[in-house]
C-alpha cells in the first residue's frame, strides 16, 4: 500500500531526475526507469502538443477578426464614394442624350394643285392625217416644222401619178444618164453611196445596231440628193414629164396643212383646252375650283378635223403650280423662300425644288403659287398635281433639339494622314491628332473644331507627302452638328443635311450622305451647359 502512494505522488511532480522519481517510486531495476522516463516525456509531448493548438486557435480568432475589421473598413470606403459621386452626380444635373435609331416621320401633308405654264396651243385650219415630224417633248427652234395634215383621199392619187411619173422620169435619164447635166454628180453620189456600204459590212456582221441606223440614215440622204438631181432636169424629152410632176406636186401641196412653230420652246403633243384659260396672266387669281378639279389629257392624235388642237409648244422651262394649303401645314413659309415638296410622279422620286412666287394667307388657308426652274418635261403631260409638304421617308431620325450650328476649319484632305496633321510650330513640326467632324460632299475638306492647344485659325500645316507643300489655316465653315457622346466625351459631328426630312421634333439624314453619323450613337439633345471635349457623365 505504500509503494502505490508514493508512486501517486511521484506522478504528480515533473521536477525532479529519473533517479529521484525512480527511488521515491521503488523502480529498482534499468527496465523501470526507462518505463518512467517514456511515460514523463510522453506527457511533456501531449502537454507541448496542447499549447501549440491553444495558440493557433487564438492566432486564427485574431485573423479573421482582422479580416472583419478590414471588410468593414473597405465597405464604409464604398458608400463613402457613392455618396459623393451622387452629390456630383446631383449637382450637375441629368445630361439628356439620345440614341440614333432608323425611323420616319409620319405626318404626310397633301396637297391638291394644278399646273400652270407659259404654252401656245396650235390648231388645224383643215382636217386630215398628221404626220409628226419631231419628237413629242423635242425641243425646237423659231420657225421649225412641226407636223403636216394631209387630205389623204385627195393626196393618194396625186402620189399615185407622180409616182408613175418619177419612175419614167428615172427610165429616160438611165437611157441617157451621160446626157445629164449631173452625170459627173450623180456617178460621185453613187461611188460615195458604194464607200458607206462597204465601210459598214462589218458593222451588219457585229449586229453593231447603232451603226447600221447611222448607214441606213446617210444612204437614204444620198439616195434623196441623186434622185433629186435626176428629177430636177428640166431639158429635151424630159420637159414635158417634169412639167407633169411639178403639176402633180403643187397638187399635192395644196391637200397637205404644214403647222409650224411661230416661237422656239419645247413641243407637247398632249393638250387639254386649258391652255388659253389656266395660265401665267392668270397666276394672281386662280381660284380654288380649278386647282381642285381633275382634267383629262388626250392622245397623240392621227387624225383631226377642221379647228382640232394638233400640239402646243411651251415657251419656258419655269412653271407653276397653285393651291390652297392650309394653314397649319406651311406655318414657317414666307413668299420668296425655297422650299421642297413632294410629288406623285412614278418617273422620278417626286422631289420637287420650288420656290414661293406667291403666299396669300387667309383665315384658315393660303393660296400660294410655287415656281419651279426644272423638270418641266417631266411634267409637261400633266394639269392636276397632288404633292405633299413634307413625305415620310426611312432614315436616321435626330432630334431637332440636338442639331446645333458650329465654326469649324476647313482643311484640305491632302494635308490630313491616318487622323493626323503635321504642324509647323516655333520649335519644329508636330505630329497632331485631330477631330474629324465630316467633310464636303466631294471628299476633298476634313472639317475639324477650333483647339487651340492642336490647331486654330492661322496655323501652318504641312502636306505629309511633300514637305515643301504648306498650308494655312485660313478657311472657316458654318456647319450644323450634333454632340455624340459614345466615349464620355462631347465629340462635334457635322451633319449633311441634303435631303432631309424634317417636321418640327425630329428629322430624317441618309446614312449615306453622313458616314460620320452611325445607328445607334448617343448625341446630346440640350447642349446649353456642353463645350467642345467637355467629360460627360450619364
């Protein structure tokens, strides 16, 4: 019993040699000291063991409470920012922008009108076939020969017998050919016809069929010169039979109507006897009856009686066209502006440059009265006209508030490489970066802003292609533009603005005619508060 008290206590002291706790514990032996010293360096490894976890839970608890403390800290930075930025952000108000879509605008205003010209109209004095000796819509000169009327029954028989006659006429000058007076004329009419016939053969080959028409026309011209020459001889046995013709063809002379022009312009087949009572004396007064009422064209004709319209002849490229247009419709209109309207015609595109003659306004509508310098023959055939004031039209839509008027410098193409310019400046030359904001329609200007940190009025550039070739900047351009916005940064782009559509918010640009402009940019639509490169924030 007393062994095992001992060796409790012995346990329970960690201080003392092998020796001592061998002795105290009655190990006697080397096998029991060695089992003591095992079981002491046993407890001191799991003791070491359990200080070492101790510590490394403590080390992780002060870790993470670290990495906590740095999260929050990082957490309070962030709503620390925001809230400053949306203090700028207030402060300097919403910038409004828009996105370039394709799009129209859909208010068509149409019109009824009627067509007014300066035009003569001429009459048969008898009736018969006409035969048109120019083309409808020629023009043609004082005095020309437009058409002839023939009495056909009467003039048949005469051509009859003056055919016959020609023909003896042709047998007795080939029996006597070296008789003729033109012998040594016709045989070099007849060796000038053999020449165009050869010189063409090869064009019948090629199915050339311009050539051919050229060979049928100069043949028949030399046919018509001999023939005459042949008819014309006036001698011996021919006398009798060439008297005989002449008789025939003043025969024919008096059955055939030839109508001449008494003034150049340009002829019209189509008449509608309106001619003498809707025209240019009238311009102050048409009423609104007439520039409403539908009106009929007629015809070529082949056949006309006595007193019938045979052709009229426009004697100016300017016309007209009146109507009422109410008044909502032309709010910004005022007399001697150019304006654009839009017609029905399916021969061109319908657009119609005008200018206006006349504006009469009244309680809720205006007579006005458009002048137009072009485009008469496409027109000519016509006298009611529908057009419109503005026409929808697919396009790139801007808002009207975004288009703004700028000065830009004008630069030669030439002298602008890749975006850059070289600038001669007091210490060298200097290779520059500058903006582009559109050029003129033939390619050959860059219009750039004014920056005069980059490039101003008066600066030198130079061609970088030849170095002796140098330019001032000396050429300002008034042009209209819109902010884009793509990069954060106010970048001015001109706007070609030919054949725009427009009403009073938006109008219409073709993409082709702006390269510069793209779908889906983002412009600034109230530039009040906006400068040239100005940082936007949306």
């Amino acid at each position: 019993m007393q062994k095992n008290v001992n060796r409790k206590k012995v346990r329970r002291s960690y201080d003392g040699s092998y020796k001592t706790r061998a002795k105290n514990t009655g190990y006697g032996d080397d096998k029991d000291r060695e089992r003591a010293l095992r079981e002491v360096e046993e407890r001191r490894r799991k003791r070491t063991e359990r200080i070492k976890k101790a510590d490394m839970r403590r080390e992780k608890r002060q870790r993470f409470a670290q990495g906590k403390n740095l999260i929050y800290i990082v957490f309070l930075l962030f709503i620390i920012y925001f809230i400053g930025y949306g203090i700028v952000f207030m402060s300097r108000g919403s910038i409004p922008f828009d996105t370039i879509q394709y799009g129209t605008i859909d208010e068509p205003k149409t019109v009824k009108g009627i067509i007014i010209r300066d035009e003569t109209v001429y009459k048969s004095t008898a009736g018969g076939a006409v035969i048109y000796n120019v083309s409808d819509k020629e023009k043609v000169k004082n005095g020309a020969e437009i058409c002839s009327v023939r009495n056909e029954e009467a003039v048949k028989n005469l051509e009859n017998d003056l055919n016959d006659i020609n023909e003896r006429i042709f047998t007795m000058q080939k029996n006597r050919e070296e008789l003729s007076l033109f012998y040594e004329d016709i045989k070099k009419v007849n060796s000038q016809i053999k020449d165009i016939v050869d010189e063409t053969a090869y064009n019948f080959s090629t199915f050339n069929i311009d050539a051919v028409n050229n060979f049928k026309q100069s043949v028949q011209k030399k046919i018509e010169t001999r023939n005459q020459m042949l008819l014309s001889e006036n001698r011996g046995s021919l006398t009798e039979s060439v008297e005989k013709r002449q008789e025939y063809e003043n025969e024919i002379s008096k059955n055939i109507l030839k109508i001449s022009a008494s003034s150049g312009g340009i002829v019209s087949y189509y008449t509608d006897g309106l001619e003498e009572t809707i025209n240019i004396s009238r311009l102050d007064n048409i009423t609104k009856e007439e520039t409403s009422m539908e009106t009929d064209t007629f015809d070529i004709k082949t056949y006309v009686s006595q007193n019938d319209r045979v052709f009229k002849i426009v004697n100016s490229n300017n016309w007209y066209i009146a109507a009422y247009i109410p008044n909502n419709y032309i709010e910004e209109w005022k007399e001697g502006d150019s304006v654009v309207i839009y017609t029905d015609n399916d021969k061109t595109d319908g657009k119609v440059y005008a200018n206006i003659y006349k504006l009469v306004s009244e309680e809720e509508e205006s007579y006005v009265v458009l002048e137009i310098t072009k485009d008469l023959i496409d027109y000519i055939d016509r006298r009611s006209i529908n057009f419109e004031i503005s026409r929808s039209e697919v396009g790139l839509k801007i808002p009207v508030s975004a288009v703004v008027s700028k000065t830009t410098l004008k630069i030669p193409k030439k002298y602008v490489k890749d975006g850059y310019i070289i600038k001669i400046t007091e210490n060298g030359k200097e290779s520059l970066l500058i903006e582009n904001s559109g050029g003129d329609e033939e390619g050959k200007y860059i219009y750039t802003p004014e920056n005069k940190s980059i490039l101003k009025l008066g600066d030198e550039i130079q061609n970088p292609d030849y170095i002796e070739d140098i330019y001032e900047v000396k050429e300002v351009i008034n042009t209209q533009g819109v902010y884009i916005i793509n990069s954060g940064i106010a970048e001015f782009k001109t706007l070609n603005t030919d054949d725009v559509i427009e009403n009073s918010t938006h109008i219409i640009i073709k993409p082709e005619n702006n390269p510069q402009i793209r779908l889906y940019d983002r412009i600034l639509t109230d530039t009040t508060d906006i400068k040239e490169e100005d940082k936007i924030y949306d």
